[in-house]
C-alpha cells in the first residue's frame, strides 16, 4: 500500500507542478504560447486530477475537518481552472491568467491541508 501511495503522489506532484508551472509562465507571457501547451497541459491536469482522487479514496476517505475542507477547496480551483482553460481556449491571456490565481491557491491549499488538523 505505502508504494501505491509513493507513486500516486509522484504522479500528483510532477502533474500538478507541470500544470501550475506551465500556467503560471503563460500568464507572464500574456497567454503566448498557451496553444503549443495545451495538449499537454490538459494531460498534465487530468493526470493531477486523477491521481488526486485516487490519494483521496486512500488518505482521506470519508473524512471530515479542516484539512479535508482545504483539499476540497484546493480540488475545485482546480477543476475550475481547467476549465477556463479549455472553454477560454482563444482568449489565452485571460484564461492562464485566472487559472493562474486558481492554481495558485490549489497549490497552497493542498500543500497546507496536513498542518491544518
Ligand atoms: C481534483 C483535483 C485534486 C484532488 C482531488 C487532490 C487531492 C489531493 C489529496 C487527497 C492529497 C493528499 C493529502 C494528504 O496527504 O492527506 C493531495 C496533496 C497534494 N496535492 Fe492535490 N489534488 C488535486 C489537485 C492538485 C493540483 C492541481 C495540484 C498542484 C497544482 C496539487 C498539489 C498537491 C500538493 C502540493 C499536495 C501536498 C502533498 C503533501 O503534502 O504530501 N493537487 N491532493
């Protein structure tokens, strides 16, 4: 099980940080170069997505408390962020600039969640 969890959260991770990563620079970039990334980027968020759900069924379960909440609250900006992402798609320096702030909150949220409860 602990190497099922050890992969998992590599896949987590290394998605995650590609996809905010990336995201981040084409909002510094004013959304040039958004459509060379996209494929990858939508990979990279469906990857982090779906590996964060597995971690959920593993780690959290059915738990409820303030950690859950910040996940939770991690976890939706993150969808959202894709999908602005995906439905802005023509209008790149609005949508990676959303995203961007969306991301940024999914990081900080995840990576705090454990110190909250
Ligand atoms: C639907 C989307 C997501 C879900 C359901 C999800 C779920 C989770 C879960 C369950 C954990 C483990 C918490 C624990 O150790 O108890 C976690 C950790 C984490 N996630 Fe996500 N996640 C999602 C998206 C993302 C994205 C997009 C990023 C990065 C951009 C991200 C970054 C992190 C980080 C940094 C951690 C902390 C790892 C640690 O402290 O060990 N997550 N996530």
């Amino acid at each position: 099980m602990q190497i099922l969890i050890i992969l998992v959260t590599a896949i987590h991770l290394l998605a995650g940080v590609y996809w905010a990563g990336s995201t981040f620079v084409l909002a510094g970039l004013g959304g040039r170069g958004a459509e060379t990334l996209f494929r990858s980027q939508m990979i990279a968020a469906a990857l982090a997505v779906a590996a964060g759900l597995v971690l959920w069924g593993v780690l959290v379960g059915g738990a409820v408390g303030p950690a859950e909440t910040s996940l939770s609250v991690g976890a939706a900006c993150a969808v959202i962020a894709a999908g602005f992402q995906g439905a802005w798609r023509k209008q790149p320096a609005r949508s990676q600039r959303i995203a961007a702030v969306l991301l940024a909150v999914t990081v900080v949220s995840m990576a705090i969640a454990r110190y909250l409860g």
